[in-house]
C-alpha cells in the first residue's frame, strides 16, 4: 500500500468517529438525537437543493464540500448546542487543536486544502461560508418544527432568540428561505400559552 | 412561504428517514450498525479524499453529488447487502418507483436533474458513475477490515467472493485503491483457520 492511499484511508477511518458524536437535535420524526455524521449528510443535501435561495453567487459544490467537514473538529471537541451556555474562546481553541489533529491525518497536500476550507467556513466571510453556515443554522430549525418545537421546551428557548441567534445567521446568507420559515415560526410560538416563554 | 420552498423543505424532510434505514455494515469501531444516511456522508468524503485515485478523469463534485442521493431510493426500498441472497429484478423495480416518489417531491426542474444523476448512477456507465459505485463498494470492505472481518463471518464471505463481487467493481474505478486492498485482505483471510471458508 503506499503511504498516500495508507494517510487518506486513516483519514477517513477516524472520521467514522463523527457517527458518534451525539447532537442536540433529534431526527425529523422526534424518534432519537440525531449524530453530527448523518447532520453532515443533510445539510449538504440541504445546501444542494436550496442553493438557489442562496443570497450571493455561492459555488454549491464549494458549500456542499465545506459542509462536509464543517463538524468533524467534533470528533475531539464534541457538539456546542446553540442555545446552551458555553465559553466561545476555550471551546474555539479546542477546536483549531482538533482541526490541527484531525486533517493532520491526511496527506500534507490535503491536509493543508482541507484546513483551508474549513478555516474559511469559520471565518464566515466568504459568499461560500455565509451560505453554508445559514444551512448549519436552519436544519434544526426544521427539525424543531417538524417535531412541535423539538428541544426548544428543554432550552427554554423563545421566538426573540431565535430571531437573534439564528434568524440574524440564516437571513445573511438566504434571506427567503429566513421569511418562509419565520412564518412557521411564529405560527408554532402563536399557538403556545403565554406562560411558556 | 413560496410553492419552491415549500416543496424543497417537503424533500429534505423526508430525506430525514435515510437516517432510519439500517445497514449490514457496522461503524469502524464495530458498536453498532450504521444508518444509510451516514454512509452516505461518509462515502461523499470518500470520493473527495480518494479522487485522485480513479482510474479515469472523473468530475469529484458530480461524483460526491451522485453519491449524497445514491440510497435515498432505500427510504421505500430498503437496503439490500451485497451478500445476501435477493431477487435483482424484483428489488431494481422497486428501487425505480421509490426513485419516482422520492425525488417527484422536489420542483419539477430538481425532480428531473436529481433522478437524471441518481439513473446516470445505477446505469454505472459514465466515468463518474463508475468511480462513484468503485467507492460505494470500497466502505464496506474498509469498515470490516477495521473490524476483524466485520459482518464477512455472519454472511460466510470468502476471499474469492470479495474479489468477484467487490474486487471487480472497484478495480474497474480505482485500480490502486483495490490493490492496496486486497494485500490487507489475502493478510486477514491468510489468518482465518482453514475451516472458516
Ligand atoms: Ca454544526
């Protein structure tokens, strides 16, 4: 075996570990949390087929590879739920430790263009990361929706903040697909009692 | 929300369910089966981090799409694992009619381009579609090998039958890559007490 396919195949046999990584949000049907492997899989389903809400020219085969990788800095750093309290600076530095880790694996070519990518995908700045990263936010919006406010009760998570922490994040990069949404939104907060919030 | 939305989150709903569809094969570290969802994630990072091993000049980002809808057919159909016993015919035609529900969901103009990608895929004739099934194959025999032998004792797998029913079919997309495999398997089955075949 030579060393390039032997560094591409641990590559890829330590990112089966990211089947592994629970995530906050349960599959659409409610039945069980969802792992951030499968996340990885919908959303680049989601931004291949919503790719024409996008707001800017996004390259889609850019975003769909970004979002590939986006969370597998998981496999060491575990999953951040959004709406849970956390330290952004410490849980920011375990992951670039991670990231440092995980495409070291690969060869030095590939570890250098797949920590590119997922660089810009942090830095949110490009068309590209804004885009992918207003996919990241809008699937468990979805999967909340579909399963009558999902782990909103848990989190005790109002219609406000959602405005705030992903509202503002998915209209940046898909301003259409924010609106359609919204209005679910509101409709699902509407039908709660007023003690809820 | 517009009629275009509405259709493509209906889609991407139900999409969810691949992540409930159980495969034959089991996670690298052999704690559970896998689910077809995130196979399907893993296999797309595959064909990305293996592009450079195809036979032929092969488009990675069509292959990746290919390989992102390649089982959703599975929601209705079911997986069919390579070594059991199965009725081709039968289960082809039930694949095409979940193909017609499942991507009939999506606007007109995605419903035609995903199911045209999806039968490029199953016709295994284009350069694209050949890597991209060269890959589906690969997974598998990787994720038993890192599970010493894996699922191959429960279905009486030999070496000679991984070569005719995986061996073929990788080698015809990715020549190297099943070269490097084969040394690691003749070493596993090498191991095996004689009786075992
Ligand atoms: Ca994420």
């Amino acid at each position: 075996m030579t060393d390039r396919i032997a560094a591409q195949l641990r590559f890829l046999t330590e990112a089966c570990k990211l089947k592994s990584v629970q995530r906050a949000t349960t599959l659409c049907d409610g039945s069980r949390r969802e792992n951030s492997g499968e996340h990885s899989w919908h959303i680049a389903l989601y931004a291949w087929v919503l790719g024409d809400q996008a707001q800017a020219d996004v390259d889609i085969d850019r975003v769909i590879r970004m979002l590939l990788i986006h969370d597998l800095v998981e496999i060491d750093a575990g999953d951040t739920p959004i709406h849970a309290a956390q330290d952004a600076a410490a849980q920011a530095k375990i992951e670039q430790m991670a990231a440092t880790r995980i495409f070291g694996l690969l060869p030095p070519d590939q570890a250098q263009s797949f920590r590119a990518l997922w660089d810009e995908f942090e830095a949110a700045e490009t068309a590209d990361a804004i885009f992918a990263k207003s996919i990241d936010r809008v699937q468990p919006v979805i999967a909340n929706l579909e399963t009558d406010g999902g782990t909103w009760p848990a989190y005790h998570v109002t219609a406000a903040q959602l405005e705030a922490r992903v509202g503002t994040k998915v209209a940046r990069g898909a301003p259409a697909l924010w609106a359609a949404l919204k209005q679910r939104i509101d409709a699902w907060f509407a039908a709660r009692p007023p003690s809820f919030e």
